[in-house]
C-alpha cells in the first residue's frame, strides 16, 4: 500500500509508518493534541511554543526518529508562512488603513443614517459583514464595539439586539471567507481553488449569517436584557481627523480584492484553457498576493490619501500595522509545522483507512476533527491547521468543488462553541460588560448556530454540486 500524503518533503522525511501501527499512531495523535491543549489552557503557554511542543511529543510517541520529526515541522512552517504569510500582513496593513482613515467608521455611519428601528440589526450584520473581510476577527471588534455600544445606548436598543448580529458577521467573515488566515491555510493544505472556495463561502455565509445574526438575536435580547457599559465606549479613529475618504471609494477599495478574486474564477469555469491569453492576466490579477496588493496599493490613494495622510503618515501606518501580526504569523506557522508532522508521520493515510470502513461523510468527519479541536484548544485558527492536516488525504479523489467545501466545512466546524478557553469569549464579555453565563449564554450559543448551520449548508451543497 502507498502512503498518501500532502507536500511531502522527501521520501524518507519520517519513517512511514505502516497500518500495523495504526493504534500507535493514534495514541500519538492523542498525545500530541493533549499536549497543545494542556500547555495552551492549564500552563497559560503561547500557542506558538504549545505548537512546536505538541509536535515533538506527537513525532516521539509515534516513534518517528525525532530530527527528522524537527525536519517535518520546520519545513512545515516554513512553507506555511511562504504561502499564508504575505497574505496575513496585506490584510493587516489594508485593515489598518481602513481603521485609521476613517474609512470604517464612513461605511458604519453611512449605514447607520439609511436604517433605524428593526433594520438595524441587519444593518449591522451588513456593516460587520464588509468590515469583516479585510480585518482579523480581534481587530473587527475593537473596531465595532464602539459602534454597537453607541447605537444602543443612543437608541434605547438592547444590547444584544445590535451586537449579535455584528459578532455573527465578524465571525462568520473570520471561519469562511479567505483572505482570513485559518481558510487560507485550509485552502493550501488541501490544495482548493481560492476563488471556487470564496464564491461557496459566500453562498454558505449569507444564511449562516442571517440566522444566527438578527433572527437569533430577538432570543438572545430575551434571555440577556444588559444596557451598553459606559465605561467601554472609547473613541473613534476619526474623531480626530479633519476629512475621511468617501463611502463608495472605501466600499469599492474593500471588495476590490474579493472582486478580483471571483473573476479568476469566473474566468477559469468560462475559459478553462490555462494557454488562453485571458485566463492567464486573470491567473495573476486574481491571485490573492496580487489582488490583496492591489487594495493596498489603491487603499493608500482612496483611504489614506483621502483622509490627508502624508507620505510619513502612511509609512508609519503600515509599520504599525505589521507589529500585531508577528504572533499570528508565528501560531499559523507552526500550526503548519504541526500539520505537517501528522502527515509525514502517517496521520493522513491513517485516517483516510480508518474512514474506508465508516459509512461517515468526507464533510462531516473534517466538521467533526475540527470541532473537537476548537472545543480543546479554544483556538479556531488552531483547530482550522490541524483539521486541515489530518483530513488532507481525502481531497485527493474530490472534485474542485467538493475539495473547496471541505475547506467550508472545517472552517464552520472550527467555530463551535467557544468557551473559557477561547480569547474571544473573554473579548466580548468585557467589552459587552457581561458574566460568563450570560456570555454562553449568547455569544457561544451564537458561535454554535454559525458552526451548525454552515456546517449542514456545507453538507446539502455538496449533494448537488
């Protein structure tokens, strides 16, 4: 029997190991995970050293020789950073530029003027939806909670009838919709096409983000009635600037990159001809190295330009948009480093003769790995790595859509339930001035529905297409 595996290294990179081993492996899969989740919650350790730990342990237990164990992981975060890494700091440095222009708050008050009364949530799940692209999910609520806090007090309105639905849009935007670090990493492990794996995402994003945004933030308002906290409504970025960039430049600058992306794949499914002079302009304007380029480049004109930003200013916005991203760089890199040893340890091909004789779907195992990850770790951009490593094998034999709504249906499973384990639950309780109670009561019962329902929209796609 051949051993399957993903972006091996070498041939000998770590000693294959055969089904006969099949039972020590899975020890060491457990092992290795055991260790992440306990030095991540009980030591308090940073994911990143968790990581690096976790994969000597799964490599040692394995029986794996531990220098190539070394070599796997390495290499593995390597190649991880090499094909996520530039993409994380564009988004970084176009998320900053959107923040400090004044280009979020322009799209949240334009908005806000065209809705009031029971179009407010939805409007907010819109606002938190558009915000959301371009920004990782801490950044999106720093950015929003003033703006929720600010609508329902200025309102009357309950607080969880505005703020669900804008945690939901954040939420959903940050599980499934690359250019977010944890599908983009998916994407690559399991080699989907970006812009078939977006179009999807949205298709499965629109309702996921419906139901648990407005329609489960009237249950929500029912069972937690809190008024918004003072004390945690700090000011905006544009409250100190004398201009901001208009609606319909920051609107176009934010979906240029998501544009550009789409019509590659649109292009690929019309043409379908990789020689054909159109097909290959779109294979490079429709890469998100050189779409998430373009919205920077253009960003710097129609936000930062707008808003009266010299040339000092923009450089100094850049830079400071690049320092915050050095742990999450770290955290995906050596989720790579990790995934990578369950591969060349075997994990894959293990998992995907274990799946041979269950009557269980491809979709719902990746759902499954992923959500028992997330609810260990806390972490979805862990859970996303290492769901995508173990199920890796079994996009082999998919078709491109189906491969992309693999990449869907570990995203959706990476968002169950966050619990105390979790630092967006700690994020929002704060911030909505909540008790941990109330807090699962809402948020996580919210991260649970987003999870479900994209998760079975993942499930009925994939019986059709």
């Amino acid at each position: 029997m051949t051993r399957l595996s993903v972006e091996m290294l070498a041939a000998d990179a770590v000693e294959p190991i055969t089904s006969a081993g099949h039972a020590q492996l899975g020890v060491a899969v457990l092992a290795g995970i055991a260790v992440i989740v306990l030095l991540i919650t009980q030591f308090k350790l940073h994911a990143f050293l968790a990581l690096t730990i976790g994969s000597l342990a799964l490599g040692a237990v394995a029986g794996a020789p531990l220098d190539k164990v070394i070599v796997s992981f390495t290499t593995g975060l390597g190649s991880t950073v090499a094909g996520v890494g530039v993409l994380i700091a564009l988004g970084a440095i176009l998320g900053k530029l959107l923040a400090d222009s004044g280009g979020a708050d322009q799209i949240v008050d334009t908005i806000l003027a065209k809705a009031g009364g029971r179009a407010l949530p939805w409007a907010m799940v819109l606002i938190a939806s558009v915000i959301g692209l371009p920004l990782f999910f801490e950044v999106g609520i720093v950015l929003l909670i003033p703006v929720v806090l600010m609508v329902a007090k200025r309102g009357n309105y309950s607080l969880m009838r505005i703020g669900i639905p804008a945690l939901a849009g954040l939420s959903v935007m940050h599980g499934l919709i690359p250019p977010h670090p944890g599908p983009l990493v998916a994407i690559d492990a399991v080699k989907a096409n970006l812009g078939v794996t977006l179009a999807l995402g949205v298709l499965v994003a629109i309702p996921t983000v419906i139901i648990a945004g407005p329609v489960f933030s009237r249950y929500a308002a029912r069972w937690v009635d809190v008024p918004a906290p003072d004390r945690m409504i700090p000011a905006r970025a544009s409250e100190e600037l004398e201009k901001r960039p208009g609606f319909g430049a920051t609107l176009a600058t934010m979906l240029l990159p998501v544009v550009l992306m789409l019509s590659k794949a649109l292009v690929d499914i019309v043409v379908d001809d990789p020689a054909h002079k159109v097909q290959r302009v779109f294979d490079v304007i429709g890469s998100p190295l050189v779409a998430l380029l373009a919205a920077v480049l253009v960003g710097m004109f129609t936000l930062g330009r707008a808003a009266g930003f010299t040339k000092d200013r923009l450089s100094t916005t850049v830079e400071k948009s690049l320092a915050p991203i050095a742990g999450i760089l770290l955290i995906v890199g050596a989720g790579g480093g990790f995934k990578q040893t369950l591969i060349d340890c075997g994990v894959g091909q293990m998992i995907l003769d274990i799946s041979k004789d269950w009557s269980i779907p491809a979709l719902l195992l990746a759902w499954l790995i992923a959500v028992a990850i997330r609810l260990a770790t806390g972490s979805a951009t862990v859970a996303t790595i290492s769901a995508a490593g173990l199920v890796a094998p079994l996009a082999a034999d998919m078709s491109t859509a189906h491969t992309s709504l693999l990449v869907l249906a570990i995203g959706a499973g990476s968002l169950f339930f966050s619990h105390v384990n979790d630092a967006g639950f700690w994020l929002v309780k704060e911030y909505f001035g909540l008790s941990v109670g109330q807090t699962v009561k809402t948020w996580s019962v919210m991260e649970t529905i987003i999870s479900v329902v994209a998760g079975g929209l993942v499930l009925l796609l994939s019986l059709v297409i």
